[in-house]
C-alpha cells in the first residue's frame, strides 16, 4: 500500500476515516484481526488504554520518529492518551536506563494522570561518552 505510512492519507484509524471498515474487526470477538488496517488496530488500541487510564510510550531512535510514528502521535492527540516519548543519543540502550521511564510513569500515576501533555524522557548516555544531543523540554504538546 502506497499511503502506509504517508501522514497526508486521511485515515487516523477511526470508523468514519478508515476506508476497509468491514475487514477491520473479527466478528466474533470484534476486536482488531489480521486484516485489521494497522492504522485502525493501533487505533483500537489507544483507545482502549486511555479507558483504563493507559498511556503510550513511543521510542524515538537517533534518526527521529519514523513516518508511522508521526501518524501514531497523531492519533494518540486525537485520542487524548498520555504520550511518554524516549529519546536517546546512542544505539545500545538497554535496561539499565528503563529506570528513568518508569519514573515519569509513576509521577505521572501519582499526580493522578492530570498533565496530559507529551512527556520527553532522555534514556541516552552522558555527552562525553555517546555524543552530543538536544535536550528537550519535559513536556510539550502532541
């Protein structure tokens, strides 16, 4: 599919944008199915986890945010889900900097899920050891 991942493709995975709506849902379970459009599946998704008061974590590579991840940060602000956005500034990030995420989860949790903004969370090294990077405000709008 040529509009895979084109951000200028009107569907953001809802009912009315999406244009396989008859394929999109199992009919016995009604949930996403392998026919599902991504875009309508990913959609389903974010939608249940903002009823469970969820969020999304989205992984920012060094290159940036891919195509679809612009399409999915897209459709988490029309979904009105909390977005944590990592970004690093070397390749091999491993466990050890997960702490950092589940700390601004918590406080997120614990400031009872009000600040709805998106939240930058640095998971990279220190400057002298993996490279130069942009800091980013903690907070910013989807």
């Amino acid at each position: 599919d040529p509009n895979f991942t084109d951000i200028n493709y009107p569907c953001r995975g809802t009912s009315s944008t999406c244009g396989i709506q008859p394929q999109n849902l199992d009919p016995v379970t009604q949930r996403p199915c392998s026919t599902s459009c991504w875009r309508f599946a990913f959609r389903f998704h974010q939608e249940e986890s903002k009823e469970s008061r969820g969020f999304m974590i989205q992984v920012e590579e060094t290159a940036g945010l891919g195509d679809g991840q612009k399409i999915e940060t897209e459709m988490a602000r029309e979904a009105n889900l909390k977005v944590f956005r990592t970004y690093t500034n070397y390749e091999g990030v491993d466990g050890r900097e997960m702490g950092r995420i589940s700390k601004a989860v918590k406080e997120w949790y614990d400031g009872d899920c009000a600040n709805m903004d998106l939240e930058n969370v640095f998971i990279g090294g220190e400057k002298f050891f993996y490279g130069d990077y942009t800091e980013r405000p903690k907070y910013g709008k989807l």
